[in-house]
C-alpha cells in the first residue's frame, strides 16, 4: 500500500508526523518516523535555542541547527520516508527564513498559524512540496484561486486542522468557546466540496485530535489522503524534548488540558500547569526578546512564547508552556516510534481490511 501521492513521492504508511516547536520535533523523532516509512517534520521555530549565538543571532543559528537536525533526519532514515519542515506564517522573517529553508534538502514545506498566500513565491526549488495548513474549506478556496491566479500552481497537498489540535489554533475565541458546530469531519467535508468546486482533486490530510489507527482508518475511509498527528509522538522516547515535558503528559488529567491565550493572536491548547496559572493572573514580562513572531507586542505582551516553550522543552516544566493536543491526557506510557507506528497500523488493518 501507498498513500499521500505527490511529485513522483507517496509514504509506505498514512502518517505525517506533525511539526512541533519549539524543539520537540527535530531531526531525531523525524528520522525515526521516517524509517517507518512515514512522514518527519521538523519544527523551524527557533530549533536554534540551543546554540551559544542564538541569543544574539536567531536566523543564523537557526538555520545552521535546521541543517544539522535535516542532516540527522536523513542518516537515521537510511532513504525511507519522506522529510518535512513546518514554518509559521506568523514567524518575524518568515518570508527569509521559507527562502532560505526552500534551499535545504528536504521533501516538503508545510505551513500554517496564518495563510502562506506567497509561499510559492519563495521557494525556487521545484523538487519540494508545498502544503499549506487550512482550518476551513473558505480558507482552503481562498488559498488555492489565489495560488493558482498569481503562481499558476495549487499546493501539492492540503492539511486540514480541526479544533482537537495542539499548539496554535486556526479558529477565533468565540468559535471555540461556542463550542461551534465544527468537527474535523464537518470542516473536512467543506474542504472536500471548495476542491471541487474549483475542479482540483488535491490530497487532503487531515490533523487534531486523531488518536488510534481506528481514528485513521474512517478518515481514510472518507478519502483522506494520510492523516497528521503529534501528540501521540511526544510520548515517544525518539521525541525531541526532555524526559519532564514527556513526564506532564503522564500524569495530565483531561480537566488539565485547556486553552491559553498566546502573544501570536491565536488561542493555543497547553496543559494547565503552574507556569499557566501565573500567567492568568499576572503579565511576566519577556527576559530577552529575539522577536519570534509578528503579532507580539514585546512591551504589552502578557508573557514571552520563546521563553516559555525553551523553559518546557528544556525540562523546566513550572516555568513553560507545554502544548498538546486535546488527546494528551490519554497518554499511559512512552512507546518507540516503531512500536507506536506498529500499533496504529495493526488497528488501521483490523478496519480496512
Ligand atoms: C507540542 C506541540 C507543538 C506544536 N507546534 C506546532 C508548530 O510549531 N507549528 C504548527 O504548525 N503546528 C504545531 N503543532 C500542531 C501539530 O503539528 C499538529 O497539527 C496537531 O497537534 C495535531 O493534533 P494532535 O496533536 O491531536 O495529533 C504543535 C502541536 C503540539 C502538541
């Protein structure tokens, strides 16, 4: 079986491994995702964080940490599977940093926290793939007419992210206080007609709240191409981010799992924890700021984004800001990548067979 059929490329199995800053997905979990012969993504916010320049110099360390987590993706992969990178409309230089990244060695750019309306613009490199992140079928309509009306081109596959997602979100405060008709499926469906409507039958993947290979199974059912998720890859010993930020998800009860507000204008969904609770109450202004996305008013913002997801991934969980998916309190251990991927396929063939 194949799936996912873009540029002469398909996936071995139906799973994109979702991008995830700051520095939870890089090249290690996306290498061995890929060696399972699905998709990696490694996150391009801020993957830097570590280097000693970083501070002083973002976009340069940056980019020379995106080339080495590349390079480790690949050499764990030994040629299997396919390699993503997930950039942020939202990130301050985007359009430089997409240019930059469209000369690296990878399969694809996925993009989304806004609409990626000039992305074909920056990327010279016809080899990869552009796949834009879409919460809505208006969205996705909008996006392709004016692809195709400007750059003679459509996306080579569409990610369609429901409300059950992790990270940022694509829908407004009213829309999820309202609890809003809008399922995965509904908004999957709108996708579905807005294609036809304009006569393209572009791949469709579907993200948020997917969770077990029966989960898969009825999206594919549906004509999904693959499906992309992340939370379950967290709890993977291959994830990126330290053992305490794989820990949270353990012990996190579904009543911790709500929505924070965040400096990039879009609501995002984090695990309640201490540094969630001060932040409620109290602004905590940034140490440092390296100017990581376009929305965020330094002076005003309620917290500093960076700070807090550096302090999570690094381990200091009180002082950060773990996101998750809506799933993240089903998770009862860390697994490999291998053993999670073997598990989601077996229940994807019980169903499909
Ligand atoms: C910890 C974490 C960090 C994330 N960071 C990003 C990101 O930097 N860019 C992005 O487009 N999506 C990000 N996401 C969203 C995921 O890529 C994915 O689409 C979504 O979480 C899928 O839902 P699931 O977690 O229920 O599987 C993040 C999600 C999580 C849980």
């Amino acid at each position: 079986m194949s799936f996912l059929h873009f540029k002469g490329k398909h996936l071995d199995i139906p799973i994109i491994q979702g991008g995830m800053g700051i520095g939870v997905s890089l090249g290690n979990l996306a290498g061995h995702v890929m060696k399972e012969g699905g998709m990696g993504v490694i996150s391009a916010a801020q993957p830097g964080y570590r280097d000693p320049d970083f501070k002083r110099d973002p976009f340069t360390a940056n980019i020379k940490a995106l080339k080495a987590e590349i390079k480790k993706a690949r050499e764990i992969a030994q040629g299997k599977g396919l390699l993503g990178v997930n950039i942020m409309v939202a990130a301050q230089q985007y359009d430089r940093y997409a240019t930059e990244i469209g000369l690296l060695d990878i399969d694809v750019i996925i993009s989304g926290a806004g609409l990626p309306l000039e992305l074909p613009n920056l990327i010279k490199n016809e080899d990869i793939a552009l796949a834009p992140i879409v919460s809505s079928g208006k969205a996705a309509y909008l996006l392709c007419r004016r692809w195709f009306q400007r750059y003679l081109r459509y996306p080579d596959f569409i990610i369609i992210e429901g409300p059950l997602a992790g990270g940022h979100l694509g829908f407004s405060w009213d829309e999820l206080k309202a609890h809003s008709e809008q399922t995965l499926e509904s908004i999957f469906e709108d996708c579905k007609k807005a294609l036809e409507d304009l006569g393209q039958n572009i791949p469709l993947v579907v993200a948020g709240g997917i969770y077990t290979g029966t989960d898969i199974a009825a999206f594919l059912k549906k004509g999904a191409a693959a499906v992309q998720m992340a939370t379950r890859f967290i709890a993977t010993f291959e994830c990126d981010a330290h053992e305490n930020f794989k820990q949270m998800f353990l012990s996190a009860k579904k009543e911790d799992i709500d929505f924070v507000i965040s400096p990039s204008g879009y609501p995002g969904r984090a695990i309640v924890n201490e540094f969630v609770t001060l932040m409620r109450t109290q602004r905590i202004p940034p140490i440092q700021c390296v100017n990581c996305l376009r929305p965020c008013k330094p002076a005003t913002t309620p917290y500093c984004i960076t700070e807090a997801l550096i302090n999570a991934v690094s381990g200091d969980v009180d002082h950060g800001l773990v996101f998750t998916g809506t799933n993240g309190y089903r998770i009862e251990k860390i697994v490999s990548v291998h053993a999670l991927i073997d598990e989601l396929m077996n229940e994807i063939k019980a169903v499909m067979i």
